[in-house]
C-alpha cells in the first residue's frame, strides 16, 4: 500500500485567486498517482494520472506537478471559480501491488464569490 | 455508455442482516474495486478484481465477501451487517493498465441500525 497524505485538508479562497495543495507519498515504493475531483453528492472524476518524475499535466485552468524522487504531487488551480469548489483527492498505486490504491483524505476547497 | 451502475442508492439493515450491493459496467473494464467512504477518511478499499474468477482483499475486508463471475457485474455483499458497516459504498472500474484512471460509480449509502 502507498499511503499518502494531503494537505491542507480544507481551503477557502476569493475567487479570482490562485491556489495549491499537496500530496505527499512514501517516493521508495511509488508507481502512480491519481488526481481525482468529487463534488458533492456525486462521484469522483478523474483530473489526471501521474507516473515520471517531472510530469506536468494540464486541463484548463487546473494542472498538476510530479515529483517522484522527494515524494509529492502539487495540484494548481489558476483563477479560481465557485464551480472549482470540490474535494480534490490523490489516490496513490504502489510498486509490487499497484492494483490496491490508497486515498488521501482531500482536500476540500470552497471557492467564495 | 451507462458506464459505472450500482443499485440501490439507499438501503437501511437492521443488524444481522445481510445484502447484496450491486456493482454493473459497461466499459468492458477488466479492473473494478469497492470502497467505503466515511466522514473524516478516505476513501479505503474494501475488495478488488482484475478479471472475472479473480478477486482479492483491500485495506478494510472484513465482513464483506465478492464474486466475479463475468467482466461487467462485481456484486459486494454484506454477510452480517453491522453498524460499523453504516457508510457509502463507491464502486469503481478501470483498464489495468497502470496509466488508467478508475471511473466511479454513484454510490450506496447504507445505514444498519
């Protein structure tokens, strides 16, 4: 198992501003990482899929870093909006096992208009 | 595509009872998983399969048993509720493919008094 953590565990930003947040995992047993978005009282949608130290993936105004070798993911918001607000969760795949995914706790971020 | 199914959305058991979650996908998706989610964690994997005739345990096991008889069905069921079982159910499926994200279906919430 890949256990991973997130921080902080709730946000509250003005919208218009820019934000982050971690995800932090064990780098010695790492295979893949998951950003998933859950709004509520629906199911969670999946952001991005991280595997290479270094990657940077991108879906509009949100974009994702990978750092494989010191143990953490950042996800960014540019310019957030009230419909960004959300739970945004890392799901980590270990080596040896990567099929038993672990969740982090989220990361809830209200967006204030 | 229908894409994740699952049924019912809402079940109340008494304890002692036992039930079936039903866990449908259309994607012909070879990997599909149960998680429990509760306030304050995240969500944890309860049981997992990566192929019809094939299963095995997540984090939290205990008390639930699974069947795969066919690609698309993966029914999780309750041999003996408790109300320690009292949570919401997320099944979800992917390609096994490491690179896949997993797509989550809408959810069970199941309450044993």
């Amino acid at each position: 198992i890949l256990n991973v953590e997130q921080s902080p565990q709730s946000l509250h930003v003005q919208e218009g501003d820019s934000t982050n947040f971690t995800c932090s995992f064990p780098s010695s047993n790492f295979y893949a990482l998951h950003w998933y978005r859950w709004e509520t009282a629906k199911s969670p949608e999946a952001l991005f899929v991280m595997t290479l130290n270094g990657d940077e993936k991108k879906k509009g105004r949100i974009s994702a870093t990978l750092n494989t070798k010191e143990g953490y993911s950042y996800l960014y918001i540019k310019g957030s909006q009230p419909e960004d607000s959300a739970t945004y969760l890392c799901a980590g795949l270990p080596s040896g096992g990567y099929q038993k995914v672990t969740f982090g706790i989220g990361t809830k971020l209200q967006v204030i208009p | 595509n229908a894409g994740v199914t699952q049924t019912p959305k809402f079940q109340v058991l008494k304890t002692g009872q036992s039930m079936t979650l039903q866990c449908a996908q259309d994607m012909n998706h070879e990997y599909m998983s149960w998680y429990r989610q509760d306030p304050g964690m995240g969500l944890r994997l309860i049981h997992y399969s990566v192929g019809a005739g094939i299963t095995d345990q997540g984090e939290v096991p205990n008390g639930y048993n699974v069947s795969r008889s066919t690609t698309e069905d993966f029914p999780l069921r309750l041999l003996s509720a408790a109300p320690s079982q009292t949570s919401v159910y997320f099944c979800a499926s992917r390609s096994t493919g490491f690179k896949r994200e997993q797509y989550f279906g809408p959810g069970t919430r199941l309450t044993v008094t």
